[in-house]
C-alpha cells in the first residue's frame, strides 16, 4: 500500500502540472489561431 502511495505523489504531480500548463498553452493557442484567420480581412480593410 505504501508503494502505491509513493508512486501516485511522484507521479501525481508532475502529471497534474502538464496538465495544467497544456489548458493554458491551448487557449493561448486558440487566441492566436483566430488571429491569424482574420489577419487577410484587416489587411484588406487597409
């Protein structure tokens, strides 16, 4: 049981962390996909 423990704090926490940081690379992501849609309409309003 103790083992068991131990694997899920060393493992745990590095997995919750990547998650974390790859919900906030994805919004980021999207922002910047959507930016670069619309990029061609603002330059044809120049």
């Amino acid at each position: 049981m103790e083992q068991w423990l131990s694997v899920i704090s060393e493992v745990g926490f590095p997995i919750i962390v990547t998650l974390y940081l790859l919900n906030r690379i994805e919004s980021k992501l999207d922002t910047l996909n959507h930016s670069i849609q619309m990029l061609p309409s603002e330059l044809q309003k120049l």
